[in-house]
C-alpha cells in the first residue's frame, strides 16, 4: 500500500535514483532493443541514459549538451523512431544536421535502429547531390527525413515538403550549424512549423545565436549536460603537414623514411584508396598492406597476423576495419584525411600511445582543409603542431645516416666463418677505402625512392608570386561566375585547379579568383573566356549541373555529352561527373564520367 500523500516518481526521475544499465530498463519498446542488441550495442551511454527516459515519457522541449562522440544519435533517434506513427503516411519528424556525411550517418543510423518496424521509412536529403533523386524519394511519404538546412530549405521553396503537419524537429550539432552559416535557414525552418510541435536540440556548446534559437522557438525546455565521451591520450603528440592531395603519397613515403622505427596504421575514408595506396606504398618499397571491408577473414586474419609479428611496418585501414585493432608499439597514426567526425579522430589516434608510451598523430591536410584543424582542437582541448614535410636532401641524409649507424653498430656475436671473410677480402682487395665507402653510399641511395624532389610543403596564408601576378593583370581579364561556393568545402587553389584541368587553362591564364558562400567569379584572359565558357558544358560538381557564364549575362543552357572531371588529374580532390539530357528532357547522371 502507498502511504498517502506519498507520490511515486515517474519513470523518467526514477532512472536518477537507480542506474539503468540497460535500454529495456530506459523504456525503449522491444522491436528497438532488439535491433541495438543485433548491432552488438548493449549498454547505454550517458546521455542516452539521462535523455532517452525524459524525451519517451514527455512531450517537452529539449537541449541537450553533449560533444560528437557521446551517443547523442541513439539519444534522441530511438525516442523519436518510438514516437512516430509508422501506420501514417505523414513527415511527422525532421532531423536537421550540419553536413552532408553528418546527415547520411544519422539516417544510415536511424534506419539501422528501425530494421523491426518494416513500415517506417527514413530518407535523407543534402545538397551536393541531385535534387531530382531527393523529390522522388520523399514522394514514398517517409515519416522521418534527415536533411541539411539549405537543401531542406530549397524543397520547402519547391513545396516537395511541408513542415506544417510535424510533430517532432530536431536540431543536431546546432552550435556547428550556425558556425557554418546556416541561421537564415534554420530561421526559415523553424518559422514554418507547427507551434505545438516538439523540438529537441543537441549541441556542444551554448553560444548567444543557440540561445536566440530556444528564446525564440523552443517552449521551456528541459536541460541535460554530459561530459564528453570523446577523451584524447594526452600521450599522443598531434602534428599536421599542408600538402597537395597530389603530393601526399611522396610525403607519406618521406615521413617513412626519415622515421626508420615507424610502426604505424594509416586511414583513409574509402575502401578503394585504402587499397590503391597500400599497392602503391608496397611497389615503392615499404612493408604495407590493406585492411578493409573487401577482405575475406582469411585475408583479414593475414594482414592482421603480419603486422602484428612485425612482417609489416605500416597497415593502410577504413575506420570500420580497423574498429578493435588492439595492437602494442604502434608509433604512428597517419590521418590521409580527417574524419567527418571527432569521434572517429580519437579512436583512430587512440591506435597509438598505449600502456604508457608515446605515440604520434600526424594529419595530411590541404590548404582549405586547415580551419579544421582549429576546430578538432577546439573540440577535443588538444594542441596541434604544424611540421614541415621533409625534403628530399633531408630524407636522402636520414636513409644514410640510419643505414651506416645500423652498420657501424651491429655486434658480431659469434665469429664469422673463415671462408666468407677470405671471400669477400678478396673481392674487396682491388677497392681502396674511398672506393668502397662511394659504392656503399651509392647503394644506399639507390634505395631511396623519391619521385618528385621538390617542396612539397604547401603555406597557409600567403599567396604566391604567381597569384599576386594573375590579381595584378585583371584589366585583359574577363570576369566569369560559377555556381560553386565556400558551401561546398572548395577553396581558392582547388577551384583554380578545376578551372584548368576541365578547361585546360594555364594557370597564368587565370586571374583573380573570388569564392562566395554559393557562387565564385573567376578571371580568365579575355582570348580565352569564350573557350573556357564552352568546356565546363555537360559537366556535373557532386550531382550538381556546372555553370560558367560572363558574370552580367544569363546563364546558357545546353549540355554537350563531355567526359567526367574525375576521369582526369583530380588535384582537388573533388568529384564531378559529366552530365547529359535523356530524350525526355530530364536530367539524368551518369556513374563514373563515363560517356552516356
């Protein structure tokens, strides 16, 4: 019996006075736990602990603060996969995240922690891709959509999507959001929605422009803050060099060169570089293999096996096969590129600096890639380091240096037989001292592979004589727009490197070039506007036609079947594709830069 005037406490308070250490006890419904345990995600992170009670048991506003890395995903992905109707056939929530990888991952999540509701449908939707793929995939009526803010805003403007009927808005990493300029659009968002509709908002930190945000659309809102799950090894020294995409497998084989002890793991986003540059740093010489998810187990178990006993010096891995590498001494974490996310920064570092020792992390970053640098450091409280790639005298001298000190002091331990010393003395008896030591050198260095002797070090900040030159000669200039901007992650050197390799512009030829946040205006010699106008024709940036006119004229249409940017050098690291029109008018893609 219940005392009178005693009041039993709700669920969501309960799990304060009791630790829940499972998600049936978080209250989440069977169909859901079922699909976590199949993942192999058994216990709760904190604030899934803290968040999932409070947003299954109320309809109340939500903030809660929390660092990428921390299980916010399933925080407020699993209350909101329980909450919706899958029986209706309505958008009654929309998840808004920062980037493009951050929205593709929370759907791939979302759809992951759905698998038992078969009728509940999630579609994502970013810029950067085709919208026409986008309208028709919303058309099957998903009940959740996750989408970046200007793309979700275009298919508002296209009425493809209306935020009227919501029930649910949930802002991820809103702090990153308005860090990356998105405050219009999330204005314009939250404006169109429903007033009685629940929003839960996730960031790591509470600026005054979030706290604009709750004043103005969030309706006493419940507060939950965890520390961060994303703790960094202070053993690990962070270190970045700033090179060209192009020039990175040289540098990555001077480093190797000029650490004669390196033991290491290197990352890369995808499987297909994974593999092309552990084949290329193998024919270069060095012991390194590929890990990735195209292996076999007996593949996986080989790799692993010779790294492990120090057959390989270096394993070239995707985050995913390299999850649960557990492997002492390992000296070094090479970064090809940075993640996505944070969280995969500290679990790929973490391969490094165990039991005690030192470790170092070294991070591969072009010139537009090094703002994030600040931001990991931001996040993570770590302190980065800028070094310089070695050059090639630098690492010719180290190779010799190692070389003779291994020579000089090897200890013969046990006496050499009589016959090979008289052997080789007699071999040797014609050499002089000189002589021999010019063909050890010259033996060693023959065994340095450098295919490119010059600096490969890129500046940060300045602009070279020869970008000071092209600003300086603008009056025999044309001036010309592009419908590529600071949007889409491309700065000044790689959109000047895309301007040349589709037209095949010199960089002389290119003058001052003027990167917006949607758009860019570029010089070109006046000879040649006309010319390089007509080669950016039939060709796609990530889904997205390209447009190059005379910046006070209408855009021109037309489209002429090209071969695909990626099929050529691809100094920026971008990936447009040639496009053209089917006879329906319609636009379509084609895979590959391959002819149509």
């Amino acid at each position: 019996m219940i005392a009178q005037g005693y009041l039993l406490p709700t669920f969501a308070s309960y799990h304060k006075i009791f630790r829940l250490n499972t998600f049936s006890e978080l209250g989440l419904e069977p169909r859901l736990v079922d699909a976590l345990t199949d993942l192999g995600i058994v216990k709760p992170t904190q604030i899934q602990q803290e968040a999932i009670p409070i947003l299954l048991e109320s309809m109340q506003d939500f903030i809660g603060l929390a660092q990428t890395g921390t299980g916010k995903t399933a925080a407020f992905g699993l209350p909101l996969l329980q909450a919706v109707n899958e029986d209706s056939n309505t958008c009654q929530a929309v998840v808004l995240a920062p980037t493009r990888e951050l929205a593709q991952q929370i759907a791939e999540q979302l759809k992951n922690f759905s698998k038992n509701k078969p009728k509940l449908k999630v579609e994502v939707v970013f810029g950067g891709a085709a919208i026409t793929n986008q309208i028709k995939a919303l058309k099957a009526k998903p009940q959740v959509v996750v989408a970046t803010p200007g793309r979700l805003v275009d298919l508002i403007n296209r009425k493809v999507i209306s935020m009227k009927a919501l029930d649910y808005v949930v802002l991820d990493e809103a702090d990153e959001m308005l860090n990356m300029g998105f405050k219009e659009e999330l204005n314009k968002i939250l404006a169109d929605t429903p007033a009685e509709k629940t929003t839960w908002l996730f960031s790591a930190t509470m600026p005054s422009a979030i706290k604009s945000i709750v004043n103005a659309y969030m309706n006493n809102p419940k507060e939950v803050s965890v520390k961060s799950g994303v703790e960094v090894n202070k053993d690990i020294s962070h270190q970045y060099l700033v090179v060209k995409m192009s020039d990175k497998l040289e540098a990555i084989k001077r480093v190797l060169d000029v650490n004669p002890n390196f033991y290491g793991v290197m990352f890369c986003r995808t499987k297909i570089d994974t593999q092309n540059l552990a084949d290329d740093i193998s024919r270069a010489g060095y012991r390194a293999e590929a890990l990735h998810g195209d292996l076999t187990q007996k593949q996986r178990d080989s790799v692993m096996k010779k790294f492990k006993d120090g057959t390989l010096s270096m394993l070239v891995a995707t985050d995913v096969a390299a999850r649960g590498i557990d492997v002492n001494d390992v000296t070094h974490v090479i970064h090809h590129r940075l993640p996505d996310e944070l969280e995969f920064y500290t679990h790929r570092s973490g391969r490094t600096a165990r039991a005690g020792k030192k470790g170092i992390s070294i991070a591969l970053v072009s010139k537009g890639e090094v703002r994030r640098i600040g931001e990991i450091e931001r996040r993570l409280k770590i302190k980065f380091e800028k070094e310089l790639i070695p050059t090639a005298d630098e690492v010719m001298s180290s190779r010799m240096d190692n070389s003779l000190k291994l020579i000089a002091d090897y200890e013969i331990k046990k006496e050499l037989p009589a016959d090979l010393k008289q052997q080789a003395q007699e071999m040797f008896a014609t050499l002089s001292k000189e002589e021999l030591v010019d063909k050890l050198l010259a033996l060693e260095l023959s065994k340095v592979s450098i295919s490119n002797s010059g600096d490969l070090n890129q500046t940060e900040n300045s602009r070279s004589k020869e970008g000071r030159d092209r600003e300086r000669s603008s009056g025999s200039h044309e001036r010309l727009f592009i419908n590529i901007g600071k949007i889409d992650d491309i700065s000044n050197a790689e959109l000047l490197h895309m301007i040349c390799d589709i037209s095949g512009a010199k960089k002389e030829q290119v003058g001052k070039i003027e990167l917006q946040q949607k758009r860019a205006y570029f010089e070109v010699v006046k000879d040649i506007a006309s010319d390089v106008m007509g080669k950016f024709k039939g060709f796609e940036f990530e889904g997205r036609e390209l447009r190059v006119n005379i910046d006070d004229s209408e855009p021109k249409s037309g489209r002429s079947s090209q071969r695909g940017y990626q099929d050529r050098k691809r100094r920026s690291g971008r990936k447009p594709s040639s496009s053209g029109r089917s006879g329906s008018g319609r636009q379509g893609r084609s895979g590959g830069g391959r002819r149509r």
